[in-house]
C-alpha cells in the first residue's frame, strides 16, 4: 500500500481490507490512523466494508480461536523471532512438556469433540517443537515442518506437507495409525520412525516396530514395502520404485538431538541440509561444492556452525544480505 | 505532578485526545459513545503497565479498536438478553432477572462460530494462508513473516490482505463476530 495515500485496490471492499492491516501493523503509525479517517469519511459504503473486515479481523486475536487453530497452545514460536535462530534443546524439551501439562486436557476434550476435525501442527524455520497428539502419541517436529492430524474413532491419520518428523506411536489396535507423505501411505503397529519430506524426496526411517509403505489409498502402482529396526526406504515422489536399505538411526534421528550427522557427504549436501534450519541460506561456490565433509555438526546457531566449518575445510564465509557464500581459502 | 513524560503513553493520549473522540464518532456516528470508548483507552492505559509501545498515538487508535469492538459485543448479548425477555426464556429469581438461555447451546454456537473462523482458513491458497496464519495466529510481525517465508515485505502484506479480503467474502457478517 501506499503509505502517502489511499490504497489502491478497486473496490471499497478490497481497500478496506487493505487500509485494515495497514494500521493495525506494528509499524504502522498515527499518519495512517489520520488518512484511513479522511478515507472513512468520504462514503459510508467505506465505513460499512472497513467495520466489517475489522471485526473479522480482531475476530482471529480471540485466544480461545488460536487454541482451536492449534489445539497444543504452542502457537509463540519457542525462540523469539528477534534473535538468531539457535535451538535450545533442553528448553524445548521443558517448554513442551509444561505446556502438555497444562493443555493435555484441554487439547484432548477439542480433538475429540472436534474429531474428526483437522488439527495443524506448523513450525518455522530453526525451530523444533514436540506435540503429544490426543491418543499418547508423541511427535517431535523439524525445522520449517507442516501436518495435519485427524484422530477418529476408526483411526489416526497424520498428513506430513513439508518438512520432517519422528513419531512415537503409542499402540492401539483398534485405531490404525497412518502418516500419508507425498504420494505414499505410512502405516505403523505401535512403534518409532522418522518421515520427511524435502523437494519431493521422501525418506522414512524405522527406529523401532514395523511400518508398511505403499500407496496411498486409490492410488494403485507402486509396491508396498515392509520396514523394520533399521531400515530405510527413500523415494522420489511420483517414482515408479522406492529404494530401501539399511541405515544409521542414530544419524537419521540425530536432529532430534539437536544436531546433524554426515558421512563423506559433499559441502553441497552439508549446505543443503543446513539451510533447512537457517534464515540465511548458505551456497557453496562451484570450486568447493564438491569438497568432501564427514562430522558431526551442532545446530546452534548459523554463525557458529559457520565457524566450525571454516574450522574443518579449506573454506571462507562471505556474508552478503541475502545468504552465505562459502569461498575457497 | 506531572507524570506524562514518565508516561509515553499518557502523553500521547493528553495530545490526541480530539483526534481520538473524532475518530471513535466517525465510527460509532455518536459523539457521546465515542467519549466513552476514549474514557476506555484512558482507564486502561492509567491502570495497566504497558512497557514499551513503539508508536504511542497509533497503539491508543487500536487499543480503542478492540474497547469499542468489546462495547459493542457487550451491547449485542444485552440486546440477546432483552430479546429472550420477550420470548420467556428468563424467569424471575428472588426479583432478579435471571437468564434461562441453556449455557450449553451459547457455548457450542460461539465454538461453532470460532470453529467457523478456523476452518475458513482452508480455503485460503498456501502462501496466503501462511502469511496470514504467521501474522495474526503466530504474531510475528510483517517483517518476521517476510523473513520466515523468505519473501519481500510488501508480498507479505499483499497476501494478508488478500486473505482478510477472501475471509471476508467466506464469512457472513452473522458468523463473524461479536
């Protein structure tokens, strides 16, 4: 919008909307306040749309709305935005765990009233956050992660849009547990796994239990895979076959730890992976992409991790304003 | 004694104290209205402690927003409340009025109608479902949700008010609010 006058948005519906987020912003300032009443009062066709989209706005700070958005009350991100990401394990942890005390209740008696109504679960990028869902299970969050959970009588189903998460499954054979990822379906019998889902490239990782994956439902085509302790399966959505193999579950479930682990993976993987967790993207040049990185990595903030692989490889930061390029020495 | 200028706030409110009473009468079409929605903002900032306000003037013209939003709502339920008068949902109780209205059915359509709010949410497109979502549900402020979505500041507010605007035309004014 236009800060010196009017907005511009056709109709008085659509810059009542506008002049509505304009000065109820922080930024916004008593200049706006006076300009949006020489816009009031010029029709009432104005005053009428604007009382309208405040009320609807002001409608969605109701605290008892945001609980219903997200049943858990955890909506504050667990860091303060203002400061650079840094992930502090023990406090989510701690964060988490009063909060489920408080809201177990709470959370529970809306899931079940509202079931099998969807409930979202979203964290933003650096941050983690667990969520104990209404049947006992646990699932902790990755950075930048979107589900959606929906909890019936008949069953449990969590859709992963983005990001990564390990679940906890607390077993209840009357009520199947799903996780539906890109174009597949992961169906567990009470045990541990790990599911992301990064540029169209899922990868489920079993900790503990069996998990089935296969299609999803009146999807047909793809063959359906049995996964144990130890297994992994990765795929490229839409792909005709997934690939399975055993895998390190310690390094696929290191993030819940608060770190990443990497074997001979190039600085293009390790600034790939990375940058799930950072504000600012990080961007190896093209001479140093294919540098070879095995070690263990804190996530604890993009300047020191920075640091430390200025530490290990024969690298410099340059930092810019829109991301980190990773120099040769 | 003077305690303004310890008091930003204050301050502010003694400067724009016309400009709020002619603001609130635009919006309430009554001057008298209007002044009780300013002595509002005045016993809310003089009771409670605020800290830090960034923009003294325009945090009193929102403050007085949510008052008057509240005032109304509060005019509405005594209207409701009028109104089951009439249809004999209240009976008299030692010479009290006392509302029959089962709390049960008021619970479950103010629920109904947050539920209502929420589920609007899914119509909205995923990038100005998010902003929105990280903005008002989140409280990041415009340039928080910028950077979380990795995206300029004005697409941030362009998204919001596309999606307040959509929000609108998803939801009555029955069902919206108050």
């Amino acid at each position: 919008m236009n800060r010196a006058g009017a907005p511009t948005y056709g109709d008085a519906k659509g810059e009542a909307a506008a002049w509505v987020v304009r000065v109820h912003s922080d930024a916004a300032t008593e200049d706006d306040w006076l300009a949006l009443e020489a816009w009031l009062a010029a029709s009432e066709t104005r005053q009428t749309a604007f009382e309208r989209a405040e009320r609807l706005w002001l409608a969605y700070d109701e605290p008892e709305l945001k609980r219903l958005a997200q049943p858990q009350g955890v909506v504050v991100p667990i860091e303060p935005r203002r400061r650079p990401m840094r992930l502090a394990w023990p406090r989510v942890a701690a964060m988490a765990a009063s909060f489920i005390a408080a809201l177990a209740v709470a959370a529970g008696v809306y899931l079940w009233r509202a079931a099998p109504t969807a409930q979202t679960y979203v964290t933003a990028v650096g941050e983690v956050r667990d969520v104990r869902l209404a049947d006992g299970t646990h699932v902790r969050l990755n950075t930048d992660t979107r589900i959606t959970v929906r909890i019936g009588p008949g069953g449990r189903r969590v859709t992963l849009e983005r990001g990564e998460a390990m679940f906890d499954v607390t077993h209840d054979p009357a009520r199947p547990f799903e996780v539906l990822a890109g174009d597949q379906r992961v169906a567990d019998v009470g045990t541990r796994f790990d599911v992301s889902l990064y540029a169209r490239m899922l990868t489920v990782t079993v900790a503990s239990g069996v998990v089935e994956v296969g299609d999803l439902p009146g999807v047909g085509g793809a063959p359906t895979y049995r996964l144990t302790a130890g297994d992994q399966l990765r795929r490229d959505i839409g792909a005709a076959v997934s690939v399975t193999g055993r895998a390190s579950v310690a390094d696929a479930l290191a993030w819940t730890n608060g770190y990443l682990i990497f074997r001979d993976a190039t600085l293009a993987q390790v600034a790939r992976a990375l940058n799930r967790y950072f504000a600012t993207p990080l961007r190896p040049a093209a001479s140093v992409a294919s540098l070879r990185f095995s070690g263990v990595l804190m996530l604890d903030g993009e300047d020191t991790v920075v640091g430390r692989l200025e530490g290990f490889m024969p690298v410099r930061a340059v930092r810019g304003a829109q991301e980190i390029v990773l120099q040769p020495r | 004694m003077d305690d303004s200028s310890a008091k930003p706030l204050l301050a502010a409110y003694l400067r724009k104290r016309a400009d709020l009473v002619r603001y609130f009468a635009l919006r309430l079409k009554s001057a008298a209205l209007a002044e009780d929605v300013v002595q509002d903002i005045y016993v809310r900032i003089a009771s409670a402690d605020t800290g830090q306000v960034a923009n003294p003037s325009a945090y009193l013209y929102r403050l007085g927003a949510n008052l008057m939003l509240d005032r109304l709502k509060q005019r509405r339920r005594a209207e409701a409340r009028d109104e089951a008068w009439q249809e004999g949902f209240l009976v008299r109780m030692g010479g009290e009025a006392v509302a029959e209205d089962p709390p049960a059915d008021a619970a479950f359509a103010a629920r109904q109608r947050l539920r209502r709010l929420v589920s609007a949410l899914d119509d909205l497109p995923p990038q100005r479902r998010r902003a929105f979502e990280l903005h008002k549900l989140q409280g990041l402020s415009h340039a928080e949700t910028a950077a979380e979505m990795g995206i300029s500041r004005s697409a941030v507010e362009k998204h919001i008010i596309a999606a307040l605007q959509q929000l609108v035309a998803l939801i009555g004014p029955e069902e919206d609010g108050a």
